[in-house]
C-alpha cells in the first residue's frame, strides 16, 4: 500500500505512519518541517496555509491519503481537489464535536450534526471547522470513497493536548491527590495506536462513511485510569476521592483543569463517554486495556524529559496545585500546602 500522510509528525498522524510502516506500507508525509518525521518514510516539505504550500504534492499516486487538519476546512477542500484523481481513499480524521450540542445519550452517526459549517470556510470553530472539513473530503471524494472518523478523547504516547500527560506529572509527584468522583465513572476513549490500526484497516477494507470512534462506554473507569497512573509511575501517592458536587462547587472546571474527568448526568459527560461505537466495533476496531495506554504514555513521557509537547492552537490543561490543595484542605484529612511537596 503507498500512503500519504497530510502531517504524519506528531500525534494522531505519527501514529498512524508508524503503525504503517509496521505493515511494510509505502509512505510519504508532507509537514512544514518543525518536527522530524520517523525513519523510513518519503519526507515532502509544504506549508498548506501558504498560496503555495501543496506544490510537492503536484505529481504522485497513492492508494490512500490520511489527513488530521484542525484548522480552517479550505486546506483541506484544497487537498482533496488536487489530489482526488490520484489517491484512492481519503480518510478524515474527524472528531465526534461535529454532533450538534447536546448529543443524546448513545448517539450514533446518523445523530444531527452542528449547522453553518463549510468547506470553503476559513477557521470558525473546533466543530464546524471539523465538519467543514469532512464536507470537503466527501464532496472531492465522494461518499465511497472518503471515511470520516469521528474520533472521541484520544490517549497514548505522542499526546500534544496533554491530558494524561498531567495526570501522569500530578500522580508522579505523589502525596494527596483530588480524585474526581465516583470512582466508578465511566470513561470512553481511544488509544491513539487503536486508531491508527483501524484507520489502516479501513483502508485495507475499502471502507466509506462517518464511524464513532473510541473504546465501548465503560472501558475504563475513571478508578481505573488513576489507579493505572499510580502503578505506572510507582508514586507514593494517594487519591482522595472527592465527590463530583464537592469538584464543582470549588468552581473546577471539567475536562480543562481536570482532564478526561466529565460530572456523571452532564450533557458533557454524554457528548464524551457514550457514543455508540458499534459500527466501528463490527469493522475491526480492538482496544487495548488502560493499564497498557497509561504506562507506554509515561515510558514516552519519561523520554522527552518528563514534559509533553504541546500545541500553540490548544489551551493548557491541568488543575494548578494552590488550588488542589484548598480544595482538599476542605474535603477533610488535609494538613495544607501544594499536594506533592513537603510543607
């Protein structure tokens, strides 16, 4: 199989070119140059916010294109017009806030999706930028042959959001830390390498149409993702479960200073962890276990120097530790200080 990557350096798109190169396939990147792709693969440079930025792309044939774009949808209506006749398949890797707000619980593709989206707009927003984008893939490619993944909250090495890369840090420096509650919390997410191997097969199977995708609801718990922080990283810390009430009335933001972490009943928590993954499932989509996502993620962190990359366009995560320790001063058993220091 020869395979064009739009990115291919980072997260998502690294991802996927390494798990292709596993497979023995062909693959070429194009990137801007601010981050090495990995060995074995055709490195073509083009910056495609530039007039010019698709020029390295004007000859070449491929049986598939992946494109991870997340800004405004014309760049990619402009690569998929360019390389439509000369590329198989175009695989868009979408996001499941494409879904008008709020999603109901156990929505599947066919849920209604946000209005105003185009895909000759410049940027807007995540959700129509995204849908704007998987309306150029299909109108270049047609239904048959464009693939829309809608992705959930992705995990695993390479993360540049830096979810569990804080989750990973705060377990690490051990002492108290604020468990948002229940512990029996529901989680659905997909491991990026998970994704990559089903985009691949996707491929392989001449696949077409939107799929949800990430792991069944209730793969993990959020028990289950830190007690797999603590194992991995061998901190001595201890999780104060607190309960969600208790989170929110300290004015704690969801999803933003506590990451993955949605209050159980919240439109939020349905938008993220209950999407109907059924059809992805029946396509070959496997999900490996949170203990293996949590510790291959800290095995990485650990040999970038304990610090993520993370992206300019995405706004920072994680609780800032003055706060943590107020609110678990007052949710009892607290002496004071910043939890994972000596006071």
């Amino acid at each position: 199989m020869r395979l064009l990557v739009l990115g291919g350096t980072e997260f998502v798109g690294r991802a996927v070119v390494e798990a292709a190169l596993g497979r023995g396939w062909e693959v070429t990147v194009l990137h801007r140059g601010r981050h090495a792709p990995p060995p074995g693969v055709r490195a073509l440079h083009g910056d495609r916010t530039a007039s010019d930025g698709l020029a390295a792309l004007d000859r070449g044939t491929w049986d598939a294109v992946v494109d991870t774009w997340s800004a405004a949808p014309r760049a990619v209506r402009d690569a998929a017009r360019l390389l439509r006749g000369r590329a198989g398949r175009y695989v868009y890797v979408s996001s499941c806030s494409v879904y008008a707000w709020a999603p109901p619980p156990g929505y599947a593709e066919d849920a209604p999706l946000v209005e105003g989206a185009s895909a000759d707009a410049g940027r807007l927003d995540y959700a129509r930028d995204k849908r704007g984008a998987e309306l150029a893939a299909s109108d270049a490619f047609g239904a048959d042959r464009s693939v829309l993944v809608r992705a959930g909250l992705i995990l695993g090495p390479y993360e540049n959001i830096g979810r569990l890369p804080w989750w990973l840090n705060r377990v690490a420096r051990g002492g108290p830390v604020l468990a948002p509650g229940p512990r029996d919390l529901p989680l659905q997410y997909v491991d990026v390498r998970d994704l990559a191997g089903w985009i691949l097969g996707a491929v392989e199977r001449e696949l077409d149409g939107p799929y949800n995708l990430a792991s069944p609801p209730g793969h993990t718990t959020m028990g289950g993702l830190l007690d797999a922080c603590v194992a991995a990283t061998g901190a001595a810390a201890e999780l104060r479960w607190t309960a969600p009430e208790t989170v929110l009335a300290a004015g704690i933001e969801p999803w933003g200073e506590l990451p993955v972490w949605t209050p159980p009943g919240s439109d939020l928590h349905d938008a993220l962890q209950s999407g109907d993954v059924s059809r992805a499932l029946a396509t070959g989509l496997a999900c490996r276990p949170v203990t293996d996502t949590v510790a291959d993620t800290w095995a990485w962190l650990r040999d970038v120097g304990g610090t993520a990359p993370l992206r300019p366009d995405r706004p920072p995560v994680g609780l800032d530790p003055e706060r943590e320790a107020r609110v678990l001063a007052r949710v009892g058993g607290y002496g004071g200080g910043v939890p994972g220091t000596t006071p």
